[in-house]
C-alpha cells in the first residue's frame, strides 16, 4: 500500500516536518530490513549471532534518528539555496550516525553499510520534499548530486567512521588502505573526495559500487523487485525476504567474496536463484531451500554472512517507504 505524505491538500515545507518524515522512513526500512525473516545467513527477528542479537539492530535503527534528520534538513537547505551540496558534509554526518550506533547498543557494528548508502539518500530525500514527493527517479537524480559533490573532508570522516565500526573482512587495497593511519593524509594533500574513494573500492565491495555508480543495484534492481513483489504478495515480510534473495541471487554478497572468495560467494548467489525459482517463501519447496540455505549459511565465525546484500535490501526498502510504501 502506497500513503501520501501531504497533509490535507498542503505539501509539507518544514524543515522540520521533512526531517520527521526521511528519517522515520529510513528507520522504518532499517527495522523492517532486520526483523524479515528467514534472511538466510544473517541476524533477523528468530536468529542472533553470539555477538550481535536482533535488539542491537532494533537499536542501532532507533540511535540514528537524529543524525538522518540532520541530513535530510541539510537537503532542505540544499533544495532552497542556502547551502551548497559540498557544504551538506555527509561525511560528518555517517560518522556521528556510526558514533550513536556505538553508544546505544553493545553488539558491535550492525549498521555500518546501511547507513554508508542510507545517509546519503536521507540528504537527497531532504532536497526534494519541499517542493515536491518523493519518486524514485528524481531521488535517484538527486543523489548522484549529493555523491558527486563530496569533499577529501568527507573522505577522512568516513575513514574515521569506519575505524569507529571496526568492521570485519575489508578486504586489503593498494593505496588509501582504511588500516593505514598515512592514508588520511594522503587523501588530503592528493584532493580525493569520497566518491573518488569509494570508486577505487567498488570493484570489490558493493556498498561502494552503488556509490561509484549511482546505486545500480537499489533502483535498478532492488526497488522494481521488491515494489512489485509487495503488490503481488501483500506481504511486507514476504516482499523483503524474496527482494533479499534476489539481490543475492543476481549480486554475489562481496563480504562472502572477501572472506572465503568469489566461487563461494556464486555458489551461495545459485542457491538464493534456485529457492526463488522454486516459489521462495510462497512454496514448501522453496521454504524448505531457503531455510536449507540459512542453516548453512550459519558458521561460528559469521564467514558466510551475507552482510552486504542486508545493506543493498536496507537501501531498496528506504527508497519504498520514502515514495510512500508502508507494512
């Protein structure tokens, strides 16, 4: 079901009211994302990790209000005039998100992909929603803006937002490395944005590809998938679970890649396909290959955690609720 946002037959033009509604929409997408089950590999509403329970994520999602509607009025301000997108700071911003996820929680880091791609997105929300509602294509636009326009400034806040997460399997670069403390000047001195460094990643990380390449995987694939998926089922769980597998199933999750390599990751990409095309959650069939799937998926060391396609299937479902779409 699509709601509108208006109020009555006004627009909103708060800034105020648009930070409410980006942010509430974000965290609705990170709390749905989360709580759908079963997410074969990852925490959901009936798995923990021995690390990390489902009520860090529910509380991670409830620490980074503040920060998405200090994005979304900074959009505000963007869309109006009074601030230029190289002045929004995004990378300030993912790094006090990431610096609450800390404090309100203790299993770790949960959220540090969803909020790299939701952040942004928050900003480009906050850029449309005086003047108009949210579509998906003119998000889209809007986005590629606030990514085009970042700054070595916003490069070395994420730098320290990521040494603040201290997220497993990074996987190992040449130059800009996260673990050298040299790199932060060097991005400096060199005048590398974010985006720059997000693109010397992507080749190996999707949550940087989706920045590189203007979010191919969430508006090209995971938002048609999972809009119609809600329209066919009426089933908001179904709907996340199956957009899950199908990102998964066309995307081999790169934090598997990087753990145990690509040919595992493809092998675990296969079966997502083969447990769709068996009716996924809508079939006995397909249940029985997606709980199959997840029992295997499930390893002491989180190795074969499909952490990356949570945060691509975070970021679709943000786009969703932003339009309207609602449990």
């Amino acid at each position: 079901m699509v709601q509108s946002w208006s109020k009555g037959n006004e627009m909103r033009t708060s800034s105020d009211e648009v930070a409410d509604y980006v942010s509430g929409c974000i965290q609705l997408a990170m709390l749905l994302e989360v709580s759908a089950y079963p997410k074969p590999g990852n925490v959901d509403r009936t798995h923990d990790f021995e690390d990390t329970r489902y009520e860090d994520f529910l509380a991670s999602a409830v620490a980074v209000a503040s920060p998405l509607r200090e994005a979304a009025r900074k959009g505000c301000l963007v869309s109006v005039g009074s601030l230029s997108a190289a002045e929004v700071k995004i990378g300030s911003i993912i790094k006090r998100a990431v610096q609450r996820m800390n404090t309100w929680q203790s299993g770790g880091n949960t959220s540090l992909g969803t909020l790299l791609l939701l952040c942004p997105i928050a900003v480009a929300a906050g850029m449309i929603m005086p003047l108009e509602r949210v579509r998906a294509a003119t998000l889209r636009t809007k986005l590629r803006s606030v990514v085009k326009n970042t700054t070595p400034f916003d490069a070395v806040e994420v730098y320290k937002a990521i040494s603040l997460a201290k997220p497993s399997g990074l996987g190992e670069v040449e130059r800009f490395d996260i673990t050298n403390k040299r790199s932060r000047r060097a991005i400096v001195k060199e005048k590398k944005t974010l985006l720059d460094i997000f693109r010397l990643s992507s080749a190996w990380d999707s949550v940087a590809y989706e920045w590189a390449n203007g979010y191919p995987i969430t508006f090209e694939l995971g938002y048609p998938y999972f809009t119609h998926e809600l329209k066919t089922t009426g089933d908001i769980r179904v709907a996340t679970v199956h957009t899950f597998l199908r990102i998964l199933s066309q995307v081999p999750d790169t934090l598997i890649a990087r753990k145990v390599g690509v040919a595992r990751s493809r092998e675990v990409s296969l079966r997502s396909m083969r447990a769709l095309d068996a009716g996924g959650l809508l079939s006995k069939r397909g249940r029985r290959m997606i709980f199959a799937l997840d029992r295997s998926l499930r390893t002491p060391n989180h190795r074969l955690n499909p952490g990356t396609t949570a945060d691509l299937t975070a970021s679709t479902l943000a786009v969703a609720m932003l339009e309207g779409h609602r449990p």
